[in-house]
C-alpha cells in the first residue's frame, strides 16, 4: 500500500507540457485569418448584391402599383 501511495503521488515521468513550436502555430494563425478576412470579404459582397436585388424588386413593384388604371382597361 505504501508503494501505491508513493507510485500516486510521485513525479510523474512525463513532461507536463509539451514541446510548442510557436512560430509554426503563429503562422498557422496567421493564415487562418487571412483565410478568415477573404470570407469576411466575400460575404459582404454577397450581402450588397443582395440588397441591390431586393432594392431593383421594390422598385419594380412601385412601377407596377403606380400604374394607372386606364391602362388596365385596354387587355
């Protein structure tokens, strides 16, 4: 029992931390956030276009709810 005890609460053989190359992970870092900005890019893009469509829609339906009733009358 007492072997157990001193096996429990001994130094551990293992390092407790391991070895961090820390340029590799401040590069990888790096290129994740280029890689993050373009998408960042790309998705407000696509949102303008976005609202540029919807834009041209309301105006179309403004067209068509402005037209005059007279014209109606001619199908």
């Amino acid at each position: 029992m007492k072997n157990f005890i001193r096996w429990f609460f001994g130094p551990s053989k293992k390092p407790i931390v391991e070895e961090i190359d820390l340029y590799a992970k401040i590069t990888e870092l790096e290129n994740r956030i280029v890689k993050i900005e373009e998408e960042n890019i790309e998705t407000t893009n696509c949102l303008y276009e976005l609202g540029n469509s919807v834009n041209a829609v309301d105006a179309r339906i403004d067209i068509v709810l402005n037209t005059p009733k007279h014209y109606e009358n001619f199908n």
